[in-house]
C-alpha cells in the first residue's frame, strides 16, 4: 500500500485487529487522531469508530470524509447514522460486530484506494447489518 492509513477505533480489540491485519496502518488512539487531524494532517485512508468519528467537530469530521477512503466502524444501527456521513462515494461502513468475509472485503476496498491501481469510478460501498440473526452480511456497492 502507498498510500498513508491511519486506524483509530475507541476499542483497543479493534485496533489490534486491524494493527494484524494492516500491518502498514498506523494505529492512532482517539486522543492521537484528534490531535494530527487539529495539525491539518490527514491520511489517504481511514479506519474509524463511528462514534469517535460523530463527536468530532464538524470542520474535523468534514475532512475526513473527503479523503479518498474512510471505513466507519459502527455498532449504531445504519439507518441511526446521518444520511450525509454514510453515502459518499469514498465511505464504507462496516457493522460491528462483522463477520471474517466483511471484514475481508473493507480491507480490500482501502488497499484498492491506497495503492493507486483501481481506475474505476467511485462507488458508495456499504456493509449492511443482517435482517435476521445468522443472516450473511454482504457488500453493496450503489
């Protein structure tokens, strides 16, 4: 990947998670990203915490979700989400808690941004909750 990722998630298993399997990501405490972010530095990806990602300030919030990818993690319902944050063309949100081939697809998706390589046309991918329990989650692109 060429590009600069950043992961920042409010739970530490989140971080480790993505630490494992972003081995190029840089792992920022919440604390951290607000203090880069209040700098004007930003990232080509991004990792974050839905929650984390609504309690910032709006300027701060706006930046980020004009970078080239921003994957949301999420346990908030999707519907519960403001329309304008979840339907760009350069955001995915990924519902927590997700499963091993959702998660396999966000990854995907941020490193096709990072490394240069994809030439297609933006899409808005967004991974959806299951309508029922045990019900597969799958990636839609709109």
């Amino acid at each position: 990947m060429a590009g600069l990722l950043w992961v920042s998630d409010r739970e530490p298993g989140v971080r480790e998670l993505f630490s494992e399997l972003l081995p190029e990501a840089e792992v920022l405490l919440p604390d951290e990203l607000d203090a880069r972010l209040a700098l004007g530095q930003r990232p080509d990806a991004l990792v974050i915490d839905g929650t984390q990602l609504l309690e910032l300030p709006a300027r701060r919030r706006s930046a980020l979700l004009a970078l080239p990818r921003i994957l949301i993690c999420t346990g908030m319902l999707l519907a519960s989400m403001p329309t304008k944050i979840v339907s760009g063309p350069n955001v995915a949100v990924l519902a927590k808690p997700f499963c091993v081939d959702d998660l396999e697809a966000a990854i995907e998706w941020l490193r096709d941004a990072a490394d240069g390589t994809t030439s297609a046309p933006a899409v808005s991918a967004v991974l959806r909750r299951p309508r029922s329990r045990g019900a597969r989650r799958t990636l839609q692109t709109t």
